[in-house]
C-alpha cells in the first residue's frame, strides 16, 4: 500500500497510509447524520480497509459535530425496495470497526445514537472537552444497535449501561472519561493526538493487538466511580 494516498470519497474521504487508514465522515451541513448514501460510503471504506490489510483505523468527521445519529427524516432503504437498510448498515459499520487490531475515533461536538455507537466500537475514543453523548433511540421507540449494547455492558456493568441507553441523558466528555469510556483532549489538538495515537498503533505487530483485544475482551470493569451527572 502506497503511502498518503488520499481518495476522496465524497460522502466519506480515506486517507491510507502505511498500516493505517483514516476515514473522514463528511456530511457536514447534516452534522453528518448518517443516512444510506453515508453510511454506504463508510462501510465501503471499513471494508476496502480490511481488504488491503490495513492494521489500524481512525474515524474521524468534517464540521462542528461528529455525528447526529441516523437521518431518521431520510429513507431508510424502504423507497428502494430495502426496508430497514440504514439499521443493517449501521450495525455492519459497527463490526467491522471491531474487527480492525485496532481502532480510534476522535469525537468533537455531539455524538448522538448511532453516532456515540461509532465512538463505542472503538478500542480508543478521544473526545474534546465540548463533546457530548446521546442516546435517543428508545424514547423515540428503537431499540440500540446490538453490538453496543453488549460493549456497553461489558465496559461499565448492566445498570450503568441501562442508564446510558436508555434514559436519553446528555454526557459530556468528562462524563464518560469517569467511567473509563474516552479520554479527553484538547479540542485544539484533538486532530493531531489522534493521528499520532493511530499511526503509534500502526508500527506495533497487528498479531500482537488482536491478542491483546481479545485478552481485554474477556475483562469486566468491577470498579467504576457510583455516580453519573446528567447535564440538562
């Protein structure tokens, strides 16, 4: 792979580097609410990642927001004869983010539903002070994407990922840094840390990550702070 090949994509830009790639959602004017021509873009790029063997991913977006959630006011697949095609679309993204050695995603500004999804199936999340996290989904009647559901659980325990799922409350970055869920960073520098965190991900033995996640992945925080605020 060639190093700083960038391909625009359009509705998604891929930048690929040596063991890495960045994608870039860029739906701007939405707050890059991911509706089916998005998110056929990112999943087009997740998996052109995978298949040229890319080690380490970084999701990143255009504008002031990191994502909305699902367009829900857009079609989700049903005017093309694909009922439902936005949902499986989202919970692809989702695995084959988990499905990189290694992944990050640099949130800034809100982070709502499939949004906060996104930043949850990473394996780092950094998030500016100003970042916030949502999830709508079953106040307005829908139920979670099923892979965050599990990360959730098995990142915080079941009572606490009941409350951030279900109760649509509004966390800042701090919020969740309590809970071992981002980290913070700079909103100056947020683009940058990122990037030097990925490509420092990037040299290391992609054999020796996936052992390492899949050690992780058996691991159940048992000691977390008792307490969330909610921020109206």
């Amino acid at each position: 792979m060639s190093a700083n090949r960038e391909v625009a994509l359009d509705l998604c830009l891929a930048e690929h580097h040596d063991g890495l790639v960045v994608l870039t959602l860029n739906r701007p004017e939405a707050r890059n609410a991911l509706d089916v021509p998005l998110l056929e873009a990112f999943v087009s790029a997740l998996a052109e990642g995978k298949r040229a063997a890319v080690d380490v991913l970084l999701v990143r977006a255009e504008g002031p927001a990191f994502c909305a959630g699902a367009d829900v006011r857009s079609d989700d697949g049903t005017a093309t004869g694909r009922p439902g095609l936005r949902r499986r679309l989202i919970e692809e993204s989702l695995d084959l983010i988990g499905d990189y050695p290694a992944a990050v995603v640099a949130v800034q500004g809100a982070a709502v539903g499939a949004g906060w999804a996104i930043a949850a199936a990473a394996d780092i999340t950094l998030a500016s002070p100003a970042a916030t996290f949502r999830f709508p989904e079953l106040p307005l009647g829908f139920p979670p994407p099923d892979s965050t559901v599990r990360r959730l659980e098995a990142a915080v325990g079941p009572a606490r990922a009941l409350r951030l799922l279900a109760l649509n409350e509004r966390f800042v970055a701090d919020d969740l840094a309590g809970l071992g869920l981002v980290d913070v960073v700079p909103e100056d520098s947020l683009d940058v840390t990122a990037r030097e965190t990925a490509a420092r991900l990037a040299v290391l033995p992609p054999e020796l990550l996936r052992d390492l996640k899949t050690g992780l992945s058996a691991w159940k925080r048992t000691s977390l702070p008792n307490t969330l605020e909610r921020q109206s």
